[in-house]
C-alpha cells in the first residue's frame, strides 16, 4: 500500500494505491491524518490505483471524509475500480459521497 | 456483481475442495489472497467472484482474530472452500472464546456522512455479498458456514 499527496487549486489530492484492508489501515490512517493537518476544507480521493479495499479500509476514507465535512469542506472520490465501488454501495455510502469517474472531474466538481 | 465462471460448461462443473490454514495474525491478509487466486486458478471463478469471497473471509477472520483470542498467543485458523456444482460454500473455524459476530447488529446507515458510525460495517458486507451465513459453536470451535448461490 502507498499513498502520496499533492495540492492542486486549493484541493488536496490523496491517491492510495495497492490493498488497503486491516493490516494496511493503521499506517495508512496515520499517514492521512498528517495531510490533514494542513488545513485543507476541500479533498479529494483517488482510488484508480486501490487494488482491494476492506471494512479496516473503508473505515479510514470515512474517516478523513467525515473531518472534512466536520470542517464544512467538500469531499469526493474519483476513478474507483468496480469492486472498491462495489464495497462503498453496499455499505450505503455511495449516496453520502460524491463519486466522479475521473480525478479530472473531481476536481472539477471541488472546484466549484 | 455476478459470479459466474467464465471458462466453465457444465463438463467442467464438478466439485472442487480447497482447504488452507492462516495464523492469527493480520499480516496473513495477504496468505488469505494468493490462496483464493489459486482456487480462481483451479475453478476458473470470475475475478469479481473470487474478490467477493476474499473480501468477505477477510471480513470474518478480521473479526476473528480481533475480537475471538483472550491471549496474545498464535493460533490457527482454518479455511475450507467447497464449490459443487452451483453452490460455493466457504467455512471458517477457530478454537477461539465462543464468538457470533452475527449476533452484532446491522449498523444503521444515515443520511448523512457526519452522523455515521464507523464499525459493524465488515459484517454488514459479508451479509450483503453472501446468500446464508449460519453459526455454530461445537467441540470448543467456532464454525462459521457461508453459502453463495452462483
């Protein structure tokens, strides 16, 4: 699992690659809260290189999406995989989070 | 998400059993998936099939490991995987404390993403990718059968 981060237009990206299930979530969790601190109000996830995501994993998306909100900012997720998809519908958040195709059109729909 | 198997007609439907052993330790995540490849190997079971089922004997042996050991001693949890004809079958045993992570309620999801609660979700997505999950405690092991109808 590795995550890298960059700041575009105010909106700070988080890429997460590889599998992000209980044994990868606590680095990963920290890692994230770090990017965080930075005062960000607009974030945006992009999971076109998350090979396998579990609860452990999904837990920690929610996580930094929740804090953001919690921030009144704006949050959303682009280039799922169909089964990281797949995990997000059937634990209902899919109706809670935007999900854009393309990190192209999520920052797009940050931007605005 | 559909699971049929792609290269398989029903010559190739006979039944295949895989059983495979992981200690109880996370870093066995990853055992776990090399193991379901190679049942995906052997039975020709889509991709999406074989990650649902990785998913969900994730989920559970997550559960297991976390919540189903009174010591930090290693112990062993053993897998079995059963596909006869249309019904694949996954069984997990542990001879852990007696533990039922279905008694564990269904997390009720909000509206809203500031008011969610963050735990309960693994089981909640082995029920939704599953068509029967059932519970049995007998001879000090926990057993937990799971049916998906494929």
């Amino acid at each position: 699992m590795e995550i890298t981060h960059r700041v575009e237009n105010e909106i700070l990206m988080i890429a997460i690659k590889g599998r992000l299930d209980a044994a990868t979530a606590p680095i990963a969790d920290e890692t994230i809260k770090k990017t965080l601190e930075e005062n960000t109000s607009r974030l945006l996830f992009d999971l076109s290189a998350l090979e396998y995501l579990s609860s452990g994993g999904l837990r920690v998306i929610l996580g930094a999406a929740k804090e953001i909100r919690r921030r009144e900012g704006k949050v959303a997720l682009a280039g799922l995989t169909q089964y990281v998809y797949e995990i997000f519908d059937v634990s209902g958040f899919t109706a809670m989070i935007p999900i854009k195709e393309t990190v192209e059109e999520g920052l797009k729909d940050l931007a605005s | 998400m559909t699971c049929t198997p792609f290269s398989l007609n029903a010559a190739d439907m006979q039944s295949h059993k895989y059983s495979f052993e992981l200690k109880s330790d996370l870093s066995e995540l990853e055992t776990l998936c090399q193991h379901l490849n190679k049942f995906g190997q052997v039975t020709g079971l889509s991709e999406a099939c074989i990650t649902d089922i990785n998913i969900c004997l994730d989920e559970l042996f997550t559960n297991t490991i976390s919540y189903g050991f009174e010591d930090d001693l290693e112990h062993i949890i053993r897998f079995t995987i059963n596909l006869d004809n249309k019904v694949l079958t996954l069984i997990i045993e542990d001879e852990g404390i007696p533990f039922n992570p279905l008694e564990k309620k269904d997390p009720e999801i909000p509206a809203d993403l500031i008011d969610v609660r963050i735990g309960g979700l693994g089981i909640h997505i082995v029920r939704k990718l599953m068509d029967d999950i059932r519970y049995e405690r007998k001879h000090g092991k926990n057993k937990l059968t799971l049916k998906k109808f494929i």
